[in-house]
C-alpha cells in the first residue's frame, strides 16, 4: 500500500520560534501528516527564523516596510506559498493580522494557535492581560484565522490554571508548555 503523500504546510514566525520548534519535533514522527515546506517571517533577525534555518527549512523572512502596502507584502508571500506547494499555513507567533490577499487564497486552511482561552484575552498580551484580571485559569486556543484579532473558528482549547502568587514569566511557560502539546496534534488532527 502506498503511504500518503504529506501535506506542505507554512509556519509563519516573528520571534523565538518555540512553536515552530515542538512543529519541527513532531515532524520527526514516520506517521506525521505534514512537511513544513516553508517558514515564513516578517522579521528576518528572529530566533524563529534562525531555528528553520538550523533545520534546513526555506525561509521567506521579509519586513513588511519593504514594500508599498499589505497586499504587495502578502503577494510576495503569496508567490513564495505557491512555489512550495503549500496547502496549509500555520501561525506560531505570528504578530501580524492577515489580510484579505492571505485569507481569500488560504480560506479555511489557516489557523492560529493563541495564548489564552478565546474569547477571553484576544491580542498581542493575552498572558499580561490574564495576570491583569486576576483570573483563575487561562490557557491556549487553537482556532481558523479570519479577518479579525483571534475571532476565527475554535478548534481547541485547554485550560491552564494560574497559581497565586505566579509570575508572568512563570504562566508563559506553563502556558507554552501546553501549546507545544496541543499545535502538533491539532495539526495532526487536521491534516489525517
């Protein structure tokens, strides 16, 4: 019986790269559906970028001032997706909203894994936002991206409890913990 073809699919990174790292990891498994085919990056300098390199992956690593406005910056990402065949994209740290060149070319295939339990906490500093309100638990959401900040399509979720008297530094790292678990099998998930 012949094995099914992977799936190629693109990270898009801006900073460390633990995402895309656990994704990498996982990749390693013989029964992974997927092949990151492309690592895609609005901040050429980042440890993301620096990991995909360290792993032989392609790279599109481009600052969107580069260009004359979103849709020419997402074009240009546009031709580097369909040069690697990419199906799927996957954000992971990704500080940019996508536009409408991205979603209308990518409906339904990309998703976005976000540190808190949507529809609590959207945005850039769900983490300091949980610890601001002072809630209880928090935790990661996995889930299609649309047009807006994390409003798209829950896909999954777990819960991540907050502990008096923890630090910021400290939920972070509880809270990267489960996402480098729950991405890949969402991934996996999707992709079988």
């Amino acid at each position: 019986m012949a094995e099914k073809p992977k799936v190629s699919i693109a990270v898009f990174v801006s900073g460390v790269g633990s995402n895309l790292e656990a994704l990498l990891h996982a990749e390693r498994s013989d029964d992974w559906p997927a092949r990151i085919a492309l690592v895609v990056s609005d901040n050429p300098d980042s440890l993301a970028i620096a990991k995909a390199r360290d792993a032989d992956r392609p790279v599109c690593a481009r600052r969107p001032r580069e260009f004359t406005d979103k849709a020419a910056y997402e074009q240009a990402i546009l031709v580097k997706l369909y040069e690697y065949n990419v199906e799927w994209i996957f954000l992971a740290g990704y500080m940019r909203l996508i536009g409408p060149t991205l979603l209308q070319a990518y409906e339904g295939k990309i998703v976005n894994i976000h540190p808190s339990l949507l529809p609590a906490f959207p945005g850039r500093d769900a983490i300091g936002d949980a610890m601001a309100a002072a809630v209880e638990k928090t935790g990661v959401t996995v889930h299609y991206v649309d047009e807006g900040i994390d409003t798209g399509a829950i896909i999954a979720q777990e819960i991540v409890p907050i502990d008096t008297g923890m630090t910021k530094d400290q939920l972070a790292q509880r809270i990267h913990r489960v996402e480098h678990g729950l991405y890949p099998r969402v991934v996996r998930q999707l992709l079988s």
